[in-house]
C-alpha cells in the first residue's frame, strides 16, 4: 500500500539521535534551545518554545491568550479536532466559522459577518485559531485587520505548513498571527517523532508558555514572591503542565529542518506534476489563497459531479484495493459526536459538509517516486471511470 504519508529520515537524522543518547542529557538539556533557535530564526520569529507536540503548543497557546471558562475560541471545522479541543482543556467554548469553498481555509468573509453579529450580542471570540489547511495559510492580513478591530489573538494552527511562506514572509514570522504552532509528527512536513513548537514576537507570551510548559514552576528570582531559600529553591506560579520536549526529539527536530528546503522542492515537484496530470479529470483541487506559499502538507482533490460524489466511499474503497492509501482530511469537527453533545448539528456549516462529502487526499510525501504517483492517477482515472459517471452532472 502506497501510504498517504511518511518521513524520510537520513543517516545524518539518525547520528543526531544516537548523539544525544550517548550524552550525559536525554532531556532538558542544549538541544531544545538549539531547535528552537534555529527555527525562530528560519521563521524570522523572536521566541519559539518547544512543546512534546502541536496538542500541548494549542492548549498553551489558549491559556498564554487568557482564554478560560466562559470565553470562546472560534476555528475552521475542516481541521484535525486538536484545533477545536484546545478551547475545551481551558473550559471555555467551541464555535466554528465555514470555509472558503476554493481555498478550504477559514472564510475571511464568514468571520467577519459572524463577528459583527457576535459583537450585538456580547459574545465576541476570545482566540480565533486559523488553520494553515494543507499547509496554505488562510487569509491572514483579513484576519490581522478583524482580530486589530475586535480584540480577539490570532493564533495560527500551522502544524501542516513548517516552511509555507504568506505575503513574503515566513508562516511563523508573527507578522500576521499572535502565535503559530508548528507540529513535527511524523506525517508533516518535518518530524520530530512527536513534537511541536509555538512562535511568537510577544516577550510576556513567550514567558507565559515557557513558565506553563513546566509546571508552572521557575528558578528565576525576579519572579519569585519571597527571597530565595537556597540554590535548591523554586516557586510553583500556577498550574501548569509537563509539555516538554525532549533533547532526543529536538535532536531529531533540528536535524530534519537543515533537510527542510529539500522536503518542499520535492513536495512542490510532485505537487505540480499532480495538477498537470488532473486537468483533465473532473475533480477541484485546492484554489491558491492570495499571498499564500504552501509548504503542501497534503494533496486534496474534490470530486465535482454529484454523480462521482454519490461514489465517494466507492471510489475510496477501490483505491485502497488498488494499493493506493488514500485518506480523508477531514470529518467536520462539529459532526464529531463530543461536538454534537454541545449542541452542534448538521447543517450548521455547509461548506465544510459539502467538502467532507466530496474530498480524497492523495499520497504525497518526499519519497513517493513518479512511478508510484502515475499508479495513484491511474487508480483514480480508473475509479473515476467506472463508479463516477463520465460526465459532470
Ligand atoms: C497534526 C495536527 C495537529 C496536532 O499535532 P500533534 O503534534 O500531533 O499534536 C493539530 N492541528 C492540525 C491541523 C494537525 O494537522
């Protein structure tokens, strides 16, 4: 089976782990700071704090926001559920805002109607959680301009886009959002085996995830509420968490983002060659957001005909047993059954219920050879074919 996804680690990637695991830190040692410096400084950001991955950097991107029970964080329902879950660890509620239907990002529009009825009603978002979907980034500067007008922190959920450029800067740079999270599971763009990372220009949002990532707990004395015991003393500040990564995992981390502009030239090679070959099948692919540079996380198409739509799980079916693994990115996360138990339905966001019943993404990742991608064309001309009607409808 041609997998959707998969990493590509090297023997540099490798030597990089085995060093660390014959030196004298596991974890907390100068690993962490050396990724987190090198990708600040990728990304032109001023603070970038590592987290064990992109789930824990969205809750301590929400708390650092101030986000806490009663408030609310509004997201795109097409995203992976840790976009909308990061709101719920923080006790506070989950609303969703519809899709572009070309881009598949948070509709700028949308927001901006669903804000200036939100703000009659006293119930403006606290955090408004933007999803790089597929590595595109939303339309950021919109974005920018209503968070400036309502107050709400934008927060970038860019863990599909280490890499994605948007208005000429790099995703991370903080031109544009308040915080962006970067993930490094195996399936993104670099891998880190399990990590993530949360950037920022804000130096007292920096502290606050720094202080939050560890318990809660400092050494430093200038943030102490009595004088010092000794040199074995600290202070809990809060309740915060165990979110740390460890030097293994920055080690990998920092060893696949020096392989970072190789990853994206061979993702935009395939990426091309993928949209030179559908042009002429009857499916939509993702429309390019303006300014945005995807760093393609994943390659969606759509299916256009109602016919090929009413094949969906069909045309799925046969490229598995074709050996192709396609997948499905994503169920709306208001039909998830937690999210219905608060009230959510279908119906409630067409756009994206619309997509779910009409998306497939196809393999992509650096290894995928030519060979390999005309089998995954071939099986869904194939499919198209036989289960999806040859014409539009
Ligand atoms: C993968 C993913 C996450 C979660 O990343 P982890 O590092 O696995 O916690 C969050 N948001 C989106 C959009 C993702 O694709």
């Amino acid at each position: 089976m041609i997998p959707y996804a998969r990493q590509n680690i090297d023997a540099g990637d490798i030597d990089a782990v085995l060093q660390v695991l014959q030196s004298d830190w596991l974890t907390q040692g100068p690993m962490v700071e050396r990724f987190e410096q090198a990708l600040a400084q990728r990304c032109g950001a001023v603070h970038a704090v590592a987290v064990s991955n992109a789930t824990a950097g969205l809750h301590l991107a929400c708390l650092a926001a101030g986000l806490g029970v009663g408030d609310w964080l509004w997201t795109s329902p097409i995203s992976f559920v840790a976009s909308a879950n990061c709101a719920r660890y923080c006790g506070a509620n989950v609303d969703f805002v519809d899709i572009d239907p070309h881009t598949w990002t948070l509709d700028a529009t949308a927001l901006a109607r669903k804000l200036e009825e939100a703000a009659s009603l006293g119930r403006l978002p606290k955090v408004v959680v933007a999803v790089a979907f597929a590595g595109q980034s939303a339309d950021m500067r919109s974005l920018k301009g209503l968070a400036r007008q309502y107050g709400f922190t934008l927060i970038e959920d860019a863990a599909h886009a280490v890499g994605a450029r948007y208005a000429g800067v790099a995703v991370g740079n903080g031109e544009f959002a308040d915080m962006t999270v970067f993930s490094f599971h195996p399936v993104k763009i670099i891998t880190a085996a399990e990590g993530g990372m949360v950037l920022t220009n804000d130096a007292q949002l920096a502290a606050r995830l720094q202080l939050l990532r560890s318990h809660g707990v400092t050494r430093d004395p200038g943030q102490m509420s009595e004088a010092s015991h000794g040199p074995w003393y600290y202070q809990q500040l809060e309740l915060g968490f165990n979110y740390r990564l460890s030097d293994l995992h920055a080690a990998l981390g920092l060893s696949q983002l020096s392989r970072l502009d190789e990853f994206l030239a061979r993702r935009r090679q395939l990426v091309a060659r993928y949209q030179r070959s559908l042009a002429d099948l009857p499916v939509d692919v993702q429309a390019p957001q303006a300014e945005a540079q995807s760093a393609w996380h994943l390659f969606v198409v759509r299916l256009r005909s109602a016919r090929a739509q009413r094949a969906h799980k069909q045309i799925f079916e046969a490229m598995r047993a074709a050996g192709v693994g396609v997948n499905l990115h994503y169920i709306p996360i208001h039909l998830q059954p937690y999210y219905r138990e608060l009230g959510f339905k279908p119906g409630d966001f067409p756009e994206a219920e619309a997509y779910y019943a009409s998306a497939l993404s196809l393999p992509l990742y650096p290894d995928l050879s030519e060979a390999e991608q005309d089998h995954v064309l071939d099986s869904l001309r194939q499919a198209l074919q036989t289960l999806g009607g040859d014409a539009d409808e």
